[in-house]
C-alpha cells in the first residue's frame, strides 16, 4: 500500500508543568502530581492519497489528540507524521500547509471580529497563493464551491447560521489548497437536516479534489457513511483498523462490538423497542490506565493474559489490523445486529 | 383508556421582546398516560426546551404562558401561584437538563443536595433521608451508594452526575419527569446504559417521562410515541413504531431520509434544503412550506390538525403510505 500521509509510532504526552519549587518537593517525598497522561500511544497508521480514513472513539480516548498531531497543531512526543516524505512538523514548528482542519464548532472557529471574506482570505494570502490584490476573486470562487453567495464575503460570523459557519470553515481550510484535511467533528454541533447537507458537500469535495482525509467523530453511523477505512481509539491506542464495512459489519476487537452495539439504531420496522446492548462501567482515568490491554475490565472475553501485556498489533486479514488476544473468539460471534 | 397523568391542551408560550413576538410553543396539545414515555424530537429553536419549560412553570419574563392548559392529575398547573406551583415541582413533576455540570451545586456533596431535594416537601428523619438517597443511587446504577453520598459532584464523572441529577429528579417518585436532552453531553456507551435504566424505572415505577431530544435514533429507543416539533408546533405525532416507518409530515420524512444510516455509504444523503426559519419572521401559513418539496398555494394557509386513530399530522399534503421515508 502507497502511504501518502503516515503516522509512525506517534505518541503524546500531556504532564504538569512543575515548578522547581514543586520539583523540589517531589523529591522531598511531598505529594505532588508527577503523572501524565498518554493521550496518544505508540500510533502508526497510513492513509493511501484521496482515501478518507474514519477515526472513531469515545470522548478522552484521543483522537482529536491525534488530529492535531497530524495537524501540526500539537507536536508529537515521540514518533513522526509525514506527508508524502515530507516531515508535517520540524521540532515544535508546523513547516507545511499541505494540512488543515475543520473544528467542531464553527461559532468558536472564526474570529467575530473579522469579516468572514478576510478569515478566508488571511492564510492563503500570507502563504503566496494569492496576492491581496486577487484575494477577492480567489475567495468567491472558494465560497461559491463551498455553496455559499460570493456577496457574503463581507459579512460578519454572527450573520451566518451554523451550516453556513462550518462551510466558511470549510472554505478557510481548502483555500489553502491542502493535500490533507483534518475533519474534527464537523457536523457534531449541527441540527440533523444541516448534517445531511455538510456530508453530501464534504463528499463531493474530497472527491473532486482528491483530498486525503482523516474524519473524526463519535458519530458511528456518519464515519460509516464517509470513510473508506476506519480506526477505533480506546484510551490513546488504536485497538481495530480495516475498511469500513468489513469493521462495522463483523468486529474483530470486543471494543468495536461493544460501542457498535450500544448505538440507538433507527429501526423502521420493529414493533417493540430495539434492544440495544450496553457495555458495563466507563473509561478509566488515563491518569492510571488498567495494566496489559486497556480494555480488559470491561471486556466479556478477557482472560488473565489480557491483564498482563498489552496484545500486539496484529493482521487478521492483509486488509484489516486488530490489537486483541481474543480476536478469532470476537469474529466467531458473528455479524453485528 | 384510563385517565391521563398529564394533559396538554392548546398551549402557547410566548416570548415579548423588542423585536417581537416570538411563538416558540405555539398550540401544542398531547396527553401521557401512567408509565408512558414520549419522545420529543426537534432542532435547536424548535420549542421543545420551551414546551418542557412551559409544564413546570419554568419560563421566564418576557416569556409567559399566554393560552391552553397544562393538568396534571386533573389540577391546572397554568393557573396556580407560585407556591401552589412550588409544592409540586420536585414531588409530583419533575425535570433533568441536558447539562449535569451545571445542575449540581460544586460546593455540597451530594447526600447535601438530595437532602435539601427530600426536605422540600418531606419531613424525614436523617437516617430515613439517608436510606432513600442511597436507594434511589443505587435504582439509577451507582454502585456503593451510601458512601457515595459524601462526596461533591466533581469526583462523579459526566454520566456518573447525570445519574445524580436522575436520582434527584425522582426522589419523590413524581408522576412525570420531563428529561431535557440528558444524555447528548454523555458518551455512546454511557448514553446506552442510562437508557435502558430509564426504561425499566418507567416500567418500575410508574413515572411518564418526556423526553426531549435532537436525537430520532435516541428517542426511538426508548419512547413508545413522539412527537415532532417544528418552528413552535407539534407537526406530527404518533406511535414511535407507525410514526417512523410511515412518517405523514414530509418534515419527519425528511428527518428521516436524511439519517446517514438511511443511505448506502458513499453515496449523498438525501438533504432538506434551506435552514430553519427564524421565529420572529416565519413564513405565512404552513412553517416549512419553503423548505418543502410537496408545497403548493394551499400551503399558505395554516395546516389544521388531521387525526386519524391514535396519530396526528398538519400538513395539506401529507406523504402517502411508506412512501418518502425509504426512498
């Protein structure tokens, strides 16, 4: 496979800053915070050139995290992230602008300060894709694929409702002409007939660009409709990772059945309530992660091997990856419902 | 049928302000029986808060309760004064809001507050008020609950408080309890947990509950009926199961047809166009008509309320059998 984006062995670290008092008591043997978090652990993906690669996880288990390492926002810990060669980031410095991203929420993503023609017009001017003298004509024709009407360039963010921010947002980031866009929950914060309006733009996009993408969400059904290949995040690591269909159709990690399974489905032709399974307890703290494989307190298959190592990484088939011991028993239980 | 616990009629909650009028409930009538669950379905500026707002006497001037009646167990609630109004809320209806970080009081603990929810209407001896709290702890999932009770609300995680503020809710086992989007802040696996409690709680004690969310896929879960809200009115309404498969109101279809999981992946979803309309200038006649594909000249009429059976549209062109919703 021609990786254009790879992440490799990337991992991040979030610690208290001490103080060199706080240090000094800490050595003394007082009661100081010293832990960190490992928000990202030891992850290497790859994403093929024009392929959309679905990133899915409950809240805390990383992978806006990993957004933003592939971003350039954060820097990694250790590891790298490269796109087609090149390095995305040098030390703590972002040195490409082959990568955007569209945030969660777009009341929060655009300055109100700033006339949303100047927003989209700032970073692609300040990188030499346009003079300021062009810069009108080069953002009506980004606001016009984004469907919006050039003549709103002068208006302010609160003229706009969410639908319409998100695709200003979306507009900022492709203005840049990026090979690689970073999809942080784009469609979270909007009313369900909105969503439905943002995926079909961000499906036409990518294909008529051919954008590489990575597209976070905890929405499962809509990282369904989106994605070629899809991730699944639990408490930094990725635990499955294959095509999409093949992933949400027959789950080879006890995690990926147990979050598919507990999704409210829309079922049409039931005449009693759905069923719906739930896994038991919640996510532990990542400030003291359990030992071995992170999810084996509440897994239905674990054995005592589950809590001494974490499983490696390994290939069920030359498309699809999973991290459990228990793999071939998940597979075994069938399709999900 | 057995009389109902709660019986909406006609209502309208407005709001004065100097723009102008603005109808976020705008005549809107249903009826819960005992242990019924009604699903509440909106987007955001629809009037479904309001509406949960407008039963407990919640809402705040310049909004007011201007027509219609809200009974609950035969007594108007519409009329009552204030501390008429204050000696039911809490024992016989109740709310939860969608945030449970804002709802808990940071500086008690939690056997505090659930002391202060009992002593409101209850005179329990300490032990006694002890023992309810950690028993209804332990009906919505907490587990060691009498120690539980001493602790503040940020050693509870998000679904943990939320839980809390549930347990709160139903301290005095009130006949209904209006839940305001409470698990849209709350993981997928979390959400699923408190579902299915609330589900059996309904079964177990009687209580109906609305609930109210953005949410189809959530409410359809758990709801034995819905209603659709759009711009200020109740556009349909229904049993969950007839409701979803044949949907009249070609908004509800839309809803629907727009789901990611109605359609194959890949390919585009099928979208309503437009936004919603503001309340202060909605649009003459029926509401959605301009976002609507089946509009006509009689659409600028206001569509009345057709029943048929235990269902209820307003829309002159309402979407035949199974057609729309699966297209």
């Amino acid at each position: 496979m021609s990786a254009f984006l790879s992440i490799d062995n990337a991992s991040r670290l979030f610690g208290p800053k001490l103080s060199t008092g706080e240090k000094i008591a800490a050595k003394l043997g007082a009661k100081v915070e010293t832990r960190s978090v490992r928000a990202v652990s030891a992850v290497t993906l790859s994403v093929r050139k024009g392929e959309t690669l679905g990133l899915v996880g409950e809240s805390g288990c990383g992978k806006s995290t990993l957004g933003h390492l592939i971003a350039g926002i954060l820097p990694p810990t250790s590891g790298t992230v490269t796109i087609d060669g090149a390095p995305v980031m040098v030390g703590s410095k972002k040195v490409t602008t082959r990568v955007q991203t569209v945030f969660q929420d777009p009341f929060a993503s655009l300055d109100p300060r700033m006339k949303v023609g100047e927003t989209v017009a700032e970073g692609p001017i300040a990188h030499g894709l346009t003079t300021r003298a062009h810069s009108k004509t080069y953002v009506s024709e980004w606001f016009e694929r984004v469907g919006l009407d050039p003549v709103w360039t002068d208006r302010y963010p609160h003229q706009f409702s969410g639908g319409q921010r998100q695709r200003i947002a979306i507009a900022r980031a492709l203005a840049m002409q990026p090979d690689v866009l970073i999809c942080d929950e784009p469609v979270a914060s909007l009313d369900v007939s909105i969503q439905a309006q943002i995926i079909n733009l961000f499906l036409t996009l990518t294909k008529k660009l051919d954008l590489t993408c990575v597209f976070i969400s905890h929405d499962l059904s809509v990282v369904q409709h989106v994605s070629d290949r899809v991730a699944v995040m639990y408490l930094g690591r990725i635990v499955e990772l294959g095509p999409v269909a093949q992933v949400f159709g027959r789950p080879a990690h006890p995690y990926t059945a147990a979050l598919f399974g507990s999704v409210p489905k829309l079922v049409l032709d039931a005449d009693e309530l759905v069923h719906f399974d739930t896994i038991e307890g919640e996510v532990p703290s990542p400030l003291s992660p359990p030992s071995g494989c992170y999810y084996h307190p509440r897994c239905p298959l674990a054995s005592p091997q589950c809590s001494n190592a974490a499983p490696p990484t390994k290939a069920v088939s030359d498309v699809r990856y999973v991290a459990c011991y228990h793999s071939d028993a998940q597979l075994r239980l069938g399709p999900q419902s | 049928m057995t009389d109902p616990v709660l019986s909406v009629q006609n209502l309208k909650t407005h709001f004065f302000t100097r723009a102008g009028v603005i109808k976020a409930v705008d005549d809107v009538s249903f009826d819960l029986a005992r242990g019924e669950i009604m699903g509440l379905v909106g987007e955001s500026g629809s009037g479904k808060t309001v509406t949960g707002f407008s039963l407990l006497g919640l809402v705040d001037p310049p909004g007011r309760i201007v027509e219609g009646s809200v009974k609950l167990n035969g007594t108007e609630l519409t009329t009552l004064s204030g501390a008429a109004l204050r000696s039911r809320r809490g024992r016989e209806i109740s709310m939860i809001f969608q945030d449970p970080i804002a709802t808990l009081n940071p500086l008690l603990t939690i056997g505090q507050q659930m002391h202060m929810a009992i002593s409101a209407h209850d005179r329990l001896g300490k032990a006694a008020a002890n023992a309810r709290c950690a028993e209804l702890l332990t009906q919505v999932g907490i587990p060691s609950a009498k120690a539980r009770l001493r602790a503040y609300p940020h050693e509870f995680s998000g679904g943990m408080r939320q839980r809390v503020a549930i347990a709160i809710a139903l301290l005095h086992r009130p006949a209904v309890l209006v839940a305001d989007e409470p698990t849209t802040a709350l993981d997928v696996s979390i959400q699923a947990q408190i579902l299915l409690q609330m589900r059996e709680l309904a079964a177990e004690t009687g209580t109906a509950m609305i609930w109210i969310s953005h949410d189809l896929a959530v409410v359809s879960s758990l709801a034995t009926k819905l209603a659709v809200m759009y711009a200020g009115k109740i556009v349909e309404q229904g049993p969950t199961a007839t409701l979803l498969r044949d949907p009249r109101h070609p908004y509800t279809a839309g809803l629907i047809a727009s789901l990611p999981a109605m359609a194959k992946p890949g390919t585009p979803l099928t979208q309503i166009r437009g936004t919603t309309p503001s309340l202060l200038s909605l649009p003459v006649g029926c509401p959605f008509a301009p976002r609507c594909d089946r509009q006509t000249e009689t659409c600028l009429e206001k569509p009345p309320l057709t029943m048929e059976g235990a269902r209820g549209w307003r829309c002159f062109h309402p979407v035949g059998h199974s057609a729309g919703a699966l297209a």
